[in-house]
C-alpha cells in the first residue's frame, strides 16, 4: 500500500533544498517553476486588474519577483513592493529581472489591489517578525485586498500578525503548520516544482546539519546523559548500546541491569542481584530517571514476566518525569499496551522495531502504511527492514542504505544507542532517528564493500568515527564542536 504524500515542518524546507542541490538540481530553476505555479494561480484568482507583489528578502521574495516577472510578460499590470531589500543571491537575480513595465513602490501601497502576492516571508522564517517587516505586514492587514495569494507559507504564519491568505499555493509538498491552522488548513493546494522526491523521501546526508554541536566550554554533562535499561539475560546488546551512544558524543551512558556482566569501564553501571532485571523501588529508579536526558528500555532484556514488569515501570516513570524514551527489542513487546495508550503531549517516545516487533505492535501485518497510520510526532517509529522506514504520522523518509550482513546480532542494538545517544544529546525525535539510520548503515557498507559478511556489530562500532567525518566535514562540522 503506497504512502500518503509526506507533510512536513517548516523548518524541513531548508534540508530538502539542500538535498535537491547534492542530488544536482540547480536552486534557480526550482525558482522559476514556483514562480511559474505563483504567477498561473495568480491569474486564476484574478483574471483581470493590477496585480501586487510583496517581496522579502529571501528565496521566497525571489518566488515573488519571478512571478511578477512572468505576470508582466504575459501582459499583465504588475506593481512589486519590496518590503526589503533583495539579501539572498537568488532573490537579487531575480530582481534584477524584472522589466521595466513593472511598477517598483518605494514605500507602502495607499490603496487596495485586487489580487495581493505575499511573497514575503518563507519557510525559513523563525519567530515573531519585526522591524519593516512588521510594519509591513500590519499595513498589508488592514489595506483591504480582496483576495491574498500566500507562495508557499503565509508570512507571518504562527503570530498576530500573520496575513491570511484566500490561498496558499505550497510548494512540492505540505506543511505541517499550515494543517495545524484551522483558519489555513482547507486554503492550501500542493504544486509541484520539479523537486527530486529523493531530496524528500529518502534520508539524505544533509539531515546532518542537525547533528548537536559540543560546547567548547561544556561540563561533564552538558552534552547530555543517557540512561539504559536492559542487559541480565543477554549483556551484550546491552554493552553494544551503550557504546554506541558514547560515540554520539554523550558524556554520560548509565546502564540499569541485572546479572554480573562485566561492562566497559566507560559505562556506568548500576546493578541489581539476581540474574534478570525486575522492578525496581521508586527510590532506585527515579533518581536516575531525573538525571537523564534521554532513557533506553530494551537491548537485551529478555522476556521474563518480572521483566515485562520492570520494563513498563521504566516507561511510566519516565513518561511521568517527562524523560524522552527510546524502545527497543524486547522493550517494545513489553510495553505494547501502554504505547498504544499514550496521549499527545503525555509523553515522547521512539520505537525501532524489526519486523517481528512491529507486527506486535500494530497486532496485524507491519506494512510501512500500517506503521505511518500508527505513528505520531510524539510516537516516532524507525522500522527496521530492507528499506527502513522513518515517520512521525505526518512526514516519512526511508533509508535506502544497508546490506544483509546489518542482520547480523547486535547491530539493532548499535542503531538504538546511536538513536537514544542523539536524542540525550538534544536531537529531535525524527532527526535522531533518521542520522542514526544513515550512520549505521553508512558504517556497514563500507564494511561490506571491504570485507563482505566478515563483519560484526564490534566491527561495525569501530568504523562509526570515520561514518560520521565522512558527512559532517562536507558541512564544515568536523570536529564538531
């Protein structure tokens, strides 16, 4: 069953452009086409009268002038007000395009067009707008324009002083904010601009960006601490996450487990007696709990009653101390109901099941519609597979990377703690997931490509350093801090 189209952020917008120019494609003719799919919406809306165009600064300002452009060569009366100055390149080209029959305005409209373009404010607009800007969009509210065509976002969108458009043309795919705006949801339509669906559908080395700087001047716990419970009946999964997330560059990895394991010196361990994890006193666990900035239930576990027990009691308690969770493995099986149960904003958790796991937790077949029906921004699912799948039940991404030998044991384990590390580290839940997915995968082929199925989750561990050079340099982020 295919997917539905992805909905994503606004703050996606930035990566998916950056993709598209490493998969080749040239920014400036993608701005041409969304000029393009502005200025024919334009007409439809208003087949006759001067039309005007209010432009910022930025690419979304350059969609604006190259509308006017294209407008005023098919014979249209085209007046731009440039709110500011041209700052981005492209913007500037395309300024510098117009012809002389459109008409610049040096300072505010006086009057009412029947059609305004807001080509202002894009997508990569943070906070409340200021300055001319403003001032600009205050104006613009109570001029009176019949009908307001938003390219791509309102500007504004999100504040006081957002201008509500008649239509929003979204450009190549829909935004998340826009649909959670009762007042926009039903006056946007998606256009298609030529984007390669690559740059969204599919993890992209650009998603690295995201990866948390360290702080020069930072502390033993400034770059975050990591609580995971697992291990009493099978440790290895369990040393195998933790390394992983000290890799991520998290100071602090704790591990809460049963048994006598010995476990890296680096790991800090707390231990119960006996041979498999059970529940712990309130007064153990919470402590902990509250240190953390992330928490890992499940590498290694075991399925013992008493274990199920325990592992849902870490759940809880930490969706109770508002602790991001990671779920993996036999955490996942364990605490089955209470995910389905959680509420948004009652908690935010990441699950990476394999196939098995997944089946359990959708109770049916785990097809990637059936797990990006079931996930939530606030329940974010990494689906293990020959394609992992990556979704927050909005935008979905899927990893095309990896070879057979990521079946191998411990490697599940390797890709929870990369995750589980990121977010401690202060990573969103998608983003930790899908720059763990590439991380890991990446590592293991290039172990493949050197030595075939001659590789284990040890192996795959050690090529992670050279993994994450290989895409943060490129972003001038090596070393990254």
């Amino acid at each position: 069953m295919a997917l539905p189209p992805p909905v994503v952020p606004l703050d996606e917008v930035a990566l998916i452009d950056a993709a598209a120019v490493a998969l080749g494609q040239d920014l400036g003719g993608l701005m041409e086409r969304a000029g393009e799919v502005i200025a024919r919406e334009a007409e439809r809306l208003a087949p006759e009268g001067t039309i005007l165009v209010a432009c910022g600064p930025g690419n979304n300002g350059g969609d604006g002038y190259v509308a006017a452009r294209l407008l005023a060569e098919r014979g249209r009366e085209v007046t731009v007000w440039p709110v500011a100055s041209p700052v981005s390149a492209l913007c500037q080209r395309a300024a510098t395009a117009l012809p002389p029959s459109v008409r610049r305005l040096e300072e505010a409209p006086a009057k009412p067009f029947p059609l305004l373009i807001d080509a202002i404010l894009g997508a990569g607009t943070r906070g409340l707008p200021r300055g001319v800007v403003a001032r600009a969009l205050q104006h613009l509210r109570g001029l009176g324009c019949p009908m307001i065509l938003a390219a791509d976002v309102p500007s504004g969108i999100g504040s006081a002083l957002c201008l509500v458009p008649t239509r929003i043309i979204s450009l190549q795919v829909a935004k998340a904010e826009v649909l959670a705006d009762p007042l926009l949801a039903d006056r946007f339509q998606v256009a298609d601009i030529g984007i390669d669906p690559r740059a969204i559908q599919e993890v992209q080395p650009t998603c690295f960006a995201r990866f948390p700087l360290l702080k020069r001047d930072g502390h033993k716990g400034a770059h975050g601490e990591l609580l995971v419970i697992g291990g009493g009946r099978f440790p290895g999964a369990l040393e195998f996450a933790c390394r992983a997330a000290l890799m991520t560059g998290c100071d602090l990895v704790r591990a809460w487990t049963a048994g006598t394991p010995n476990l890296p010196p680096t790991i800090v361990v707390h231990r119960q007696d006996g041979a498999i994890l059970t529940p712990a006193t309130p007064g153990d666990l919470t402590p902990l709990l509250v240190r953390a900035s992330a928490v890992l239930i499940g590498p290694g576990l075991g399925r013992a009653s008493l274990t199920d027990e325990a592992a849902h009691q870490a759940l809880s308690l930490a969706l109770e101390l508002g602790v991001p969770v990671i779920l993996d493995a036999d955490g996942i099986t364990a605490t089955t109901d209470t995910i389905r149960a959680i509420k948004p904003g009652d908690g935010r958790v990441i699950l990476t099941p394999h196939g098995g796991e997944a089946r359990t937790l959708l109770g049916g077949p785990p097809s990637d519609a059936a797990l990006h029906a079931f996930a939530r921004p606030h329940r974010v699912v990494l689906a293990k597979g020959r394609l992992d799948l990556i979704s927050d039940g909005q935008r979905w991404q899927r990893n095309i990377r990896g070879n057979p030998r990521m079946a191998v044991g411990g490697t599940g384990d390797v890709l929870a703690g990369l995750t589980a590390g990121l977010v401690a580290r202060g990573a969103s839940s998608f983003d930790a997931a899908r720059m763990a997915v590439l991380w890991a995968t990446t590592a293991g082929d290039h172990l493949w490509a050197e030595r075939g199925p001659c590789y284990d989750a040890l192996d795959l561990l050690g090529r992670l350093p050279s993994s994450l050079r290989s895409y943060l340099e490129p972003l001038g982020m090596w070393p990254p801090a």
